[in-house]
C-alpha cells in the first residue's frame, strides 16, 4: 500500500528522485538509527504527540525499520533535514505522502524529524539558546498531529515542510507567535526600500506565524512575544541584523475591518503593520482550514458558532472571497530603540 501509493503521486517522483541523487557514488543511503521503544516513547511526549498517536507510531517503528526502502527513504530525508543545519532555506522540506499510503506513510515524517532531534536540539545548545525556548518550538510537532486528526479523522502529519523549518533552526516558539529566520523576497525588498528602510532583497527579516490552539491573539500576548524576539534574536544570531518583520496571511486581509469591531484582536494585530493586499488570487481555502479546519467543506454546510465563523462563512455565502495580507513593520532589537 505504501509504496504503490507513494509511487502513482506524481508530485514525488522528482523529489524522490533528487533525495536519490543526493547519495554519495557507490554508497547507499544513510543508515539512521532510531531510539529504542522505551526512549521513543520518551521522545514523543517531549514533542508533545497526542496520546491517541502514541501507540501507532511506537507500532509502525518496527514495521519501518523492517522495511529496507522505507528506511533508505528515511536515511536520505534525515540527510535533508540536518544538512546545514541553521542555515536559512538550506533545509529539506519534506512533502506530505497521500493519504492512500497507510498509517505509515502519513507518519512518516514524524520519524525523520525523531531522528533529526538530536542534531537541532545540538545546534540549539551551541548557540546557547534557553531549554524552555528550544522544548516548546520542537513540540509544535504535536500541534500538526492533532491538526491532521481534525481534518482527516486519522493519524498523521499535516504540511511536513512546514516542520521542517522547526527541526534545521530556521523558526522558535516565542510566547504566542512564531518568528521564522528568513531573507527578503524580491517584492518584498523592493517595497521596503521604497518604505525608508535600509534593506534590500536578500537582506535578513523576520517573518511572524501565528499558531492554532494557543490561545487569543491579544494585544499584551503579542507585545509579550515581540519583546521576547527582541532580546532573542541579537543575543543569538549577533551576526543577522533584523531590522523588519513581516507577515503573510489571511489574518491581514484588510476586509476583515468591515465585519469585525475596532477592539478586536485580529483587528488590532493587523494595526501593527503596513498592509498590502495579495496578488488579485483569492485564497479561500486558507480560512476554511484554519477557522473551520478543513478547505474542502462547502461553503452551505460551515458552521456559525463564534463571531470568526460567521464573518468568513457569511462573506463566502455572499459571494465573497477571502485574500491574503502582506504586511510589514520596522523591528527594533533590544538596546536599539
């Protein structure tokens, strides 16, 4: 099931293909070796896997390591993920496996990033960066199993990518945001310059990330988190100068201000930055997964229990159509200000 599935994605084929190409002449993959079944239980309440998960993964670890293509995969993926390790957008993204794969393949990921975690939590501790700081980013993986469940009503990982910026130290976990060390896109340089600011495509920014089950997004929750990046970020990467943060998001659709009253708080986040609508392309999936937690439901069937599932389920039914927000604003490392 799990190959032939993996096999007739035609998304896979050169990915796979160019994890195989990364194998030195002559030599097979990497062999990874993973924890034991009483470290691997360990292991996963560290990252915060749901109880309902446990026991599939602590079964599946045998049935992957009895699988001599499953565990070449896993070698070659593990490679991706530690190579050059902090260094921004040098990491592998891994790529979700359909949901026809079986229970070992929607797991799949969880397993590169168990053997990845001694390689990050290590750069962590070289860099100096706070246990507490580095436990609390690497148990977001958590959060992503309980977000597959919700969707799809099994276990597994959604958006393995956007993990992978977890496990090679490009993202932290700082209070109720997530800052991500990036560099500027090309429009977004460009408009940023054009804003007064000494930057240019290339140059290092920091891009915000709100994540779901963590409470509101209120104003002095926010503040927290700003200032905790702002001591964070020159203490240790005193060689990146961040001087901007941005954010990408349907959270910064400015047409959100016509349902919602002033003192909200998504009303009150979108006031911290400078806005700029996206490209003209409606992306109406992205409120339906993240308010409703699945893209695919028809707009007639959504539900309107809060204040947030009326204003996206009412706009759609009218006719309407969500974007995403750009933003940005000036970010002041501590002592600078």
């Amino acid at each position: 099931m799990l190959w032939d599935a993996v096999r007739a994605d035609g998304r896979l084929v050169g990915w796979l293909e160019e994890l195989r190409e990364g194998d030195e002449e002559g030599a097979a993959a990497p062999r990874v070796p993973l924890p034991d079944a009483e470290e691997f239980l360990d292991v996963l309440q560290d990252l915060a896997v749901p109880y309902e998960d446990v026991n599939d993964l602590l079964a599946l670890r045998r049935t992957l390591l009895e699988d001599e293509e499953a565990t070449a995969l896993l070698g070659r993926c593990f490679r991706g993920v530690v190579r050059d390790m902090g260094k921004i957008g040098k990491g592998l993204g891994l790529r979700p496996f359909p949901l026809e794969s079986g229970p070992l393949g929607r797991y799949f990921p969880v397993y590169v990033f168990v053997a990845a975690l001694p390689h990050v939590r290590a750069y962590h501790r070289e860099r100096g960066i706070p246990e507490d700081v580095s436990r609390r980013t690497l148990a977001d993986l958590g959060r992503g199993l309980v977000l597959h469940r919700r969707r799809y009503g099994v276990g597994g990982l959604v958006a393995p990518g956007w993990f992978s910026l977890h496990f090679h130290g490009e993202l932290f976990q700082l209070g109720r945001l997530q800052f991500q060390r990036t560099r500027l896109g090309g429009r977004e340089g460009v408009a940023l310059a054009a804003a007064g600011l000494p930057l240019r495509p290339g140059d290092h920014c920091l891009d915000l990330h709100i994540p779901d089950y963590a409470g509101p997004l209120t104003p002095e929750a926010c503040d927290r988190s700003l200032a905790l990046a702002r001591e964070f970020f020159p203490r240790y990467f005193p060689t990146e100068r961040y001087t901007a943060a941005c954010c990408h998001s349907w959270l910064l659709d400015p047409q959100l201000k016509r349902y919602l009253p002033a003192d909200s708080n998504i009303v009150r986040f979108q006031e911290r930055f400078d806005i700029s609508s996206g490209n003209g392309e409606p992306e109406d999936a992205l409120p339906l997964r993240f308010v409703f937690g699945d893209p695919d439901l028809p707009v007639e069937t959504l539900p309107r229990r809060t204040r947030l599932e009326r204003v996206v389920a009412d706009h759609l039914r009218a006719g309407g159509h969500w974007y995403s927000g750009h933003g940005w604003f000036r970010f002041t490392p501590s002592g600078e200000g």
